[in-house]
C-alpha cells in the first residue's frame, strides 16, 4: 500500500467530563475520568504534530471540552498555527465572559447541541433541569460575540416530531446552519438503542420537512441532514472512510480512526507520547487496516460505491454482523441488512407497550460498566 495522504481532520475529545446525561452519547460506555486526561502542555505539543502533519481544522469536543480550564489556551495554541477551530459544546454552565475569551483566542466557530426544541425534552433528555435556557444564553452570547453558530438537533424516537421547531429555534437564534442529525447507534446510544429508535413514518416525515425547509430557507439558514443508517438503502461514508483524511484523539491521548473504533476486539491503538501522530497515521496497523479497498470482502469489493461510501461503518459492520470487515449492515446489498429492519420493528413494539424513554441508560462516568452489564 502506498503511503497515506496526510490528514486533513481531527475530533480532539478533550474529556470525557459533562453535565449532560444523554442516553444517545457516542462517547464509549467506559468513560473515562478526569486523571486520565492528557495535560495542557501534552495537547498543545499534540496540536503542533497535528498542524504539521497538515491538519486544517480541528474540532474540539468531549464530553463537555468547556469544562477544560485551559480551553483558551488550546484554542489559541491551534489558531496561532493557522488550524481552523469548531468548539462542540452542550452549552450549559459556560462562565459570563468565556465565549468572548474564546473568540478572543481565535476561535473559528461554535456548535451547540439542543437535545430538544422544547425546554421540557431538552431537559429531560439530557437528564438536567434548566440545560434549555442555558443553551438559548450561550447562543445569545456566541452571536454577540461575532462567532458563527451551528445548532445541532440530534434526532431520535422522542424529538423526532420537533423537526419544525428546531428550524424555527434555529433560526430565531441566527444561526447560520442547523445539522438535523439523525443519531448513530454507537456507544450508549447503541445500550439505548430500542428505547431511541424512531418510527418508519415519522422518519419518513421528518425527511419530506428538511428537503422542504432546506428549498424555501436555502440563503438564509444551511440545513444539514445526517440520514438514519436503519431507513437506509446505502451507508454513508463514515468519518469520509477509514483513516482517509480524518482522525480522532480520546482524552488520554489515544489515537483513533473513528469515536467507535475501540469496540472493534481484534484492533489496539496507540497513544500520542508512545508515537508521534505521523507514525500513528501512517504505520499503524488499526489504522492500516480498513484503509482504502484492499481490505474490503465482497459485495464491497466489486461494488461501483466502493470509492464513495468506503464500505460504510465499520464499527456498525462489528456490533451487528459481527464482523469489522464487512458490508455495512446500512447496505442494502449487506446479507446482514434485513436485521436493521428487524431491530426497528422489535423497538416499534417494545414502544407501543410502554413508555421507552422509562428504560433509558442515562449517560454517567461511574454507571458504564453496570449499563454495559445490563445489556449484555
Ligand atoms: Fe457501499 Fe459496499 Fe454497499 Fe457497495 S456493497 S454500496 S461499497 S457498502
Ligand atoms: Fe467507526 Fe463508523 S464509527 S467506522
């Protein structure tokens, strides 16, 4: 194989720390503690081999990365290089004065999550009372400060029917885009999988009103749209393929291809300190190994997609054929692909019979290891 071109992404997950609890978190069930984060010093020196590598954009997230006391520095150490930067942010609890500080060190842009477009589902959702009004301050203030604002609305069973009034929120907060972004289940939102899995006809519905709202606000406000893997008929290309042009750095520094790469048992990955980064990306072999086609099985391999979607997910390949090697399930040409189906109809009538979001795993550092317990 001829050697990689450099990367052009990075998702840095500074913590794992957050205030929010929400049960579709792609963040792994074993969180990891605040004594397992990689220190000030260790993540600009990170950041440097990033810039250096060719890194152009960097997107800082977590868990809650406002909760890092030096998010200032970081910010500013990858600004002064000339690295694009995205905060992440739930948006609750952020200090009178921080965001400014932010645009301050060179901040490019800010993204803020609403688990609901009514103060009672954002609450309830991300398991924290008064988060929605706190969320619509911190908009308020990253306008104020001249930042350019994303809301992102990630969609499930329970804020499905909300679509419309997340354009309206959106727009009523001038932001500039809104990522409608159906969940990807992986993580704790795989352990909460049929409590959050949506309905065939509302998902349906939910597309005819984006294609809608995309047509009539096209100027004004940039509606992204992440499809449900489960309503597809092909995957997406996930992280824009294995190790193509993106990467991701877990708070203790691990270097990984994707957020979900860790659930793949026959993979180890590496740690920033052990390598530089340019060695992680070119030599080793968890990223060497879904890398371009080589690897692919077939239908993949003989498939006209195989340069467009990269073969899908595959971490969704290994949590449900069991195999990281194969068609993503997504794929209507995966032999695996009638199980998606399968897996909405069980969670369509396990909700028909009671409340689902009463089975929910609230996200908690502490609480992985017994919800993963539950669900095995
Ligand atoms: Fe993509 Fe593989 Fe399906 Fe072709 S067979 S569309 S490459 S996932
Ligand atoms: Fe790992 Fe998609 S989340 S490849």
């Amino acid at each position: 194989m001829s050697a990689p071109l450099p990367p052009i992404g990075m998702l840095a997950e500074l913590t794992h720390r957050c205030p929010l609890q929400c049960p579709y978190c792609s963040n792994p069930v074993e969180l990891l503690k605040a004594n397992r984060e990689l220190d000030t010093e260790t993540w600009l020196y990170l950041f440097r081999q990033a810039a250096d590598l060719g890194v152009l954009q960097v997107h800082l997230s977590g868990g809650e990365p406002t909760l890092r006391r030096d998010l200032e520095q970081l910010i500013a150490g990858l600004a002064g290089r000339g690295v694009y930067t995205n905060l992440i942010t739930a948006g609750v609890g952020i200090a009178e004065g921080r965001i400014e500080a932010f645009a301050e060190a060179g901040l490019d842009h800010l993204q803020l999550s609403f688990q609901g477009a009514r103060a009672e589902t954002t609450d309830r959702i991300g398991h924290n009372r008064g988060a929605h009004e706190k969320k619509l301050e911190t908009a308020r203030r990253t306008v104020a400060a001249g930042l350019p604002l994303t809301i992102n609305a990630p969609i499930h069973r329970h804020n499905i029917e909300q679509v419309p009034e997340f354009i309206k929120l959106a727009l009523s907060l001038g932001a500039e885009r809104l990522e409608i972004a159906n969940i990807q289940y992986g993580g704790w939102a795989l352990l909460n999988r049929d409590a959050l899995m949506p309905d065939r006809e509302a998902v349906m519905r939910q597309a005819e009103i984006v294609e809608a709202a995309s047509a009539k606000l096209a100027g004004v406000l940039n509606i992204d749209f992440v499809t449900p893997d489960y309503f597809a008929i092909y995957p997406k290309p996930c992280m824009g393929g294995w190790a193509r042009d993106a990467f991701m750095v877990a708070p203790d520094g691990t270097v990984l291809p994707c957020h979900a790469a860790h659930t793949i048992p026959s993979l180890t990955f590496e740690r920033f300190g052990e390598k530089s980064l340019g060695e992680i990306w070119e030599d080793s072999p968890a990223f060497n190994a879904f890398r371009g086609t080589d690897w692919m099985q077939e239908p993949c391999r003989s498939c006209e997609r195989c340069e467009i979607d990269w073969g899908g997910c595959r971490c969704q390949a290994m949590a449900i054929a069991g195999d990281a090697a194969a068609t993503d399930p997504a794929c209507i040409k995966s032999p695996h692909h009638a199980r998606m189906a399968a897996f909405v109809a069980e969670a369509q009538a396990a909700a028909a019979a009671h409340d689902a979001s009463a089975d929910f795993h609230y996200r908690r550092i502490t609480a992985g290891h017994e919800a993963a317990k539950v669900k095995a």
